[in-house]
C-alpha cells in the first residue's frame, strides 16, 4: 500500500516509471537507517541545485544571504550552521554551503555572502576554501560591484598570522568591487561573544532588505531545506553538548626507555548512537589538574572557597578553575589582561612586541607568568583576565566495522619541566595520567570529510604517519579490511627507536602478513648516527611512489604540522620533478592537482 502512494507522488512529482522503478529497486535493500540518511543527503543535493534554478529565473542577482563557510576542524561550520538557524527563526531567506561545495563562477550572482572562515597552516586557508581562496586571488575572479558581503574570521592571536584567510578575503573581495555590509571580525580561540555580536549585526544590517526583497520577489526559490549533505548524519552530541563516555583502557605503547610517552586510548561509546567514520577526529573536554589549580591559588594568594561569577552562574574559584578556564596555554589576551594586575615593567614590555610575546608565551602556562610576575588581584578579576577552555581534538584511530561501540585515540603525553616545575598538557594528561579507567570523559565528533578512503576500494592509498600520525592509518586499515578493499596500502611510519616507538607493531605485522598492507617503509630517527625520517624514506622510495601516483594513488599525511608536513610536502614536489620529468611549476601544479582531486589530503596540528 504505501509503495502505492509513494509511486503516486513520485509520478506526481515527475519522476517517470522508469526512474521510479530505478529508484524502488536501488532503496529496496536499505535499512531505516540508511534511508534516513539517503532523504537527508537527497535533500541536501537538492539544495545544491536549486540556487542554480533560481539563477536561471532570475540571473541578475540572488534574493537571498548566502552563508559561506570554510572550515578546517569544524569551527566555522557549526557557527555558520547557528547563524543559519537564527536567520531562518526570523525568516530572513538564507542558504549555508560550504566553500568546498560551492560552484565559484556563482558568486557574481550572489547579492549578499557572508563568509565564515578559519585559518590553518602557517597562516593557511583551510582546505575546504583552498580552491575559492585562490579563484579569488587569480585573474580570473569577476567583478563582483553588486555584492554586498561581510567576513568573520576564525582563528587563535598565538598564531603569526591571525586569521590570515579571513583577512585575505575580505581584502579581496572589496578590491573586486564588493561592498561591506559591515568591518571584518576577526575572532580568537573563546569566540562566542563576539560571534553573537556580528550576528546581531549582519542581521540587522540585511533584515529589512533582504526580508523586502522576498516579499516582492514571487520567483525567487529559497532553498527550504538548508542543511549540508555531511550535517544529516551528524550526532545529536556536539562539542556544545557532548556525550559523557567512559574510559576503558589508557596503555602506554612506546617502551620503557622511550624519550616519549604515548598511549592507546579506548573509550566506549555505548548507548549513545555516535557514528564516525575513519578520518574523523574525536574531541575531548577535560579537567584541568586539581594539583596545578591549588598551586595557581596559592601563588595568586587566593582563596580555593572565594566566590565568581562566570558566564552567569556562580562558582567557587576552585571549580571554575578545573572545570571551565584553560590553564595549560597561555595566549596574548591574558597578558594583556593580567599585566594590568601585575604592574611590571618588563611584563609591559612583552607586550609590545607581539612576536616576543607570543615566543614567551609559548614556552608558558598561566601559572608560569603568575609565578613570574605576581600581581595583586581578586579571585573574580584573576578570571575575567582566563578564556574557556577549548576541547582538544584527537584522531580517531579505530573505525566501527571494527570497534562498534568503542572509539580509539593514540594520544603523546605533554609533559615537560620548565621554570623549575613539571607540567603537563591539559588534556593528554588527563587522558593519560588523572583520568582513571571507568571514569568519565566528555566527547564529540568532529566529522573530516577532507581526510577520507577513497570510495573505490581497489584504489591504491600511500599513508605517511610518524608518531601519532599513524592513529588514522590504523582506522583505515581496519576499515579496508573488513570492507575486504583490493587496493594496496604503503605505510610510511617513523619515530625515534625501533624497539621503544614502533606504535602498534604487532597489528602492523599482522595487517602485512594478512595482505592488508603491502608496504612498510620504517624510519627510525635516532637508530643510527644521522637522523632518518619519513621524508627521507619517501625519497629513497621515490620511484615507486611516483608510479603508485601515476597508478591512482591517494596520498595521505597525518601529524605535526610544523616541520613534517612541510618537509613531505618538498619530498613530493622533489619525487614528481625527479621521476615524473617535470619543471618547479609543473611538479608543483602536479600536487596540487592531486590535492584538488581529493588525493592528496592532511591532517596535521
Ligand atoms: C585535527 C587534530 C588532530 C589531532 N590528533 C592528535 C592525535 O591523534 N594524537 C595526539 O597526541 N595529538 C593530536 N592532536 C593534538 C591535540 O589536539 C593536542 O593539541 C595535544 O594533545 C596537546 O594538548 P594538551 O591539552 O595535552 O596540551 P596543552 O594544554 O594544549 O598544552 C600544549 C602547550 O604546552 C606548551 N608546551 C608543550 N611542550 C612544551 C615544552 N617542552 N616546553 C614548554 N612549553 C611546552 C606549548 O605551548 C603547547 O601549546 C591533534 C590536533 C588536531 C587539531
Ligand atoms: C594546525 C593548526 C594551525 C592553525 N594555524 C592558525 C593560523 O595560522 N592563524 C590563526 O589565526 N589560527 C590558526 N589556527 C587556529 C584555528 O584557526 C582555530 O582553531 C579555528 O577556530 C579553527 O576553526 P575551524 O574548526 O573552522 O577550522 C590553527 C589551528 C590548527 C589546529
């Protein structure tokens, strides 16, 4: 009966016989689940096209704001999703796509965007903006004298170059002749308020017009279903409202006499619906250490009772201290703030040479400055000089088909002595070292999709992963293997010593002596007199990858983001030049071609 009624609609909405045939036949086999998930990512296609369709009606301008974001690690995503909803709760016709699903040549069509973008690398677009940002760079850009637009940035003043894309496109876009529908915000880290307060502005600014524009406008089409084909699957659980997990197991994997401490971390999932898929990272909220927190009152000459307010609720000092502030790192605002306690001479004049500062900084907690410079101030205005805490995303290093419930991390301990005291990193000393097993851990998924398997199994995948940059290696491989994928795999791994660092050796070995990995190339940096790392590796190997390359394969680089990424980066420019016969610019062309076919993907930090 209810086939019936559906193929009546379905031919109502003009699906011919055939295709509603083609259409019965291929759901037919679906589980609720996936037909869920398949009406969602329908759609969310539907939404991609229908701009076009308005665009054709009317190919002057859109009546419509146009959210466009660019998101790294899922930031500029959920706030131009929250900026989504609040325009739609007061009816202002809007549509939200991300830059990497954005058909770029659209933008002369647009009357109104508001871009949402971070900033990674040094100074980097993400990689979702990477193709817009440079379309927009190149000579190809369009005038653009009938846009109206605005730009908030996402990033973190510890770095140099502070939200860089979001300066770089809106410099850009007011050069191609776009107007401001108001300044640039650029945010940093605990971007909330300011967030709300550009809402409140943008929204403003467009409401009557745009509002306007809809009620006299008969033809436009606005989207009515304006969620991201990547977004239906998402969680109920979010970094704002994360699920509170269990730690099952926190092992330490590298050896006695390791100059590293990493560990394997289980965490159960039970219960809560969380799906994720290889590639995806894990974020994790933490406690700060309850021992650093009495030593920060001591030295600040408080009190752990003493009473705050804080985001409108009340507090004890203590609590807030280990629940809600970030206390590992320090970043220019708090000097800033608390140097006006301190009243040192030489604090003030960190200050005012930001690169210094933030040099300083880097090698500092909270509790380091406070030690350093002492300043007489009250509990409440200690916390008002504190941001929030930010969760700490981890790669996942496990992928359901074999973990169901569970999700993995590989997690390096920071921990360092420093200014005649220990310290520890927030959260992977947390994770490590205070959470105890059966204790409870609040997490999310923060969904990648620029860091994914290939979707045809048989295609080949080279993975370069030294030290915790294996950890999504590991999912991949236990996805392929138990998608039974044809395709080989080449794994590049390095860390100090072979027989204190080899993290997850004997799964390695069996992945191998399975047939899942094909290739295994080693680099242990400090087993012989000169350093050996990957990069060096893949030059040795540099025919071979070249020709895997040429084959179809999809590269993949996981870590640090400071020297290693970089470092591989010129092994492959240097591998194309050498074995592909090619010039600077076409190895370099050739690479970011890969990248632009979604082959060659990152995910560092
Ligand atoms: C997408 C993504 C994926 C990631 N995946 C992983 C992963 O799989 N595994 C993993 O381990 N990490 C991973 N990370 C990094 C992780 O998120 C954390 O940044 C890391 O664990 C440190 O966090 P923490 O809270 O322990 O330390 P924090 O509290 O953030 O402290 C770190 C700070 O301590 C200071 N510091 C560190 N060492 C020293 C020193 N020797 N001297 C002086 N100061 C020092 C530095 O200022 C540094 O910023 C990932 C990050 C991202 C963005
Ligand atoms: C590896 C890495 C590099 C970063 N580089 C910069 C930078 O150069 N400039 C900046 O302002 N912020 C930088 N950030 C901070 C991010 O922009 C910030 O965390 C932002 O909220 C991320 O938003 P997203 O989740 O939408 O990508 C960096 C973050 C990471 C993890």
């Amino acid at each position: 009966m209810s086939s019936v009624i559906n193929q009546a609609t379905g031919l109502a909405a003009g699906l011919n016989v055939n295709q509603w045939s083609q259409i019965h036949q291929a759901t037919a086999a679906l589980n609720p689940q996936q037909l869920t998930w398949l009406s969602g990512y329908l759609a969310g296609m539907a939404q991609a096209v229908q701009p076009n369709v308005s665009m054709q009606q009317d190919s002057v301008v859109a009546k419509f704001l146009t959210i466009l974001y660019g998101s790294q690690t899922g930031n500029a995503k959920s706030v131009a999703q929250e900026f989504k909803a609040k325009l739609d709760a007061i009816n202002i016709p809007t549509k939200i796509v991300s830059m990497a699903d954005y058909k770029q040549k659209q933008l002369k069509t647009e009357s109104h965007v508001v871009i949402i973008v971070s900033t990674h690398g040094i100074g980097e677009a993400p990689d979702d903006a990477v193709a817009l940002h440079s379309f927009l760079a190149g000579k190809k850009a369009p005038k653009l004298n009938d846009l109206n637009f605005a730009v908030l940035g996402l990033g973190d003043t510890s770095y140099e170059f502070f939200c860089q894309t979001a300066k770089d496109f809106d410099k850009r876009l007011q050069d191609l002749g776009a107007t401001r529908i108001t300044d640039r915000v650029d945010c940093d880290v605990d971007y909330d308020a300011d967030v709300a307060a550009w809402f409140d502005t943008i929204t403003h600014q467009v409401k009557d017009e745009l509002s306007a524009k809809r009620a006299k406008s008969s033809q436009s089409v606005i989207p009515s279903l304006n969620v991201h084909p990547s977004a239906v699957v998402a969680s109920q659980y979010t970094k704002k409202a994360p699920y509170t997990a269990t730690l099952l197991e926190s092992q330490k994997i590298t050896g006695r006499d390791s100059v590293k401490d990493i560990r394997h971390i289980e965490i159960s999932l039970e219960d809560s619906g969380i799906q994720y898929r290889p590639g995806d990272a894990l974020g994790v909220w933490f406690k700060n250490d309850i021992r650093l927190v009495d030593e920060l009152i001591t030295a600040l000459g408080l009190q752990r009772d003493d009473s705050i307010s804080w985001s409108g609720d009340n507090y004890s000092l203590h609590n807030v201290l280990v629940n809600k502030l970030e206390l590992t790192q320090s970043y220019p605002a708090f000097a800033t703030k608390y140097a006006e306690y301190a009243n040192n001479v030489e604090l003030n004049a960190l200050l005012d040479d930001k690169s210094v500062l933030r040099g300083y900084l880097a090698q500092r907690q909270i509790i380091d400055v406070v030690r350093q410079y002492p300043a007489k101030v009250n509990a409440q205005q200690f916390v008002d000089t504190l941001r929030m805490m930010t969760p700490r995303l981890y790669s996942i290093a496990s992928s359901q088909a074999e973990v169901e419930d569970e999700v993995h991390l590989t997690v390096a301990l920071v921990e360092y002595d420093a200014h005649g005291h220990g310290h520890q990193g927030g959260a992977s000393g947390f994770l490590s070292t205070r959470l105890d097993e059966g204790g409870e851990v609040n997490v999310f998924v923060e969904r990648n999709d620029n860091f994914r398997l290939p979707d045809d199994g048989n295609t080949p995948v080279i993975m370069i992963g030294p030290g915790t940059g294996i950890a999504p290696f590991r999912a991949f491989m236990q996805q392929r293997e138990a998608e039974e994928a044809s395709g080989e795999n080449w794994l590049f791994f390095g860390n100090p010593n072979y027989t204190q660092d080899f993290l997850y050796q004997t799964e390695w070995q069996r992945f191998v002596k399975d047939g899942i990995v094909n290739k295994v190339s080693l680099a242990f940096s400090r087993d012989q007199e000169q350093k050996v790392y990957v990069q060096h590796r893949m030059i040795e190997q540099g025919a071979e990858i070249y020709r895997w390359l040429e084959q179809g394969a999809h590269i993949y680089v996981c870590g640090d983001a400071n020297h290693m990424a970089k470092d591989v980066q010129d092994a492959l420019v240097h591998i194309v030049i050498e074995h592909g016969a090619k010039s600077d610019e076409q190895a370099e062309q050739y690479i970011s071609d890969l990248r632009r076919a979604k082959r060659y993907q990152k995910d560092v930090y």
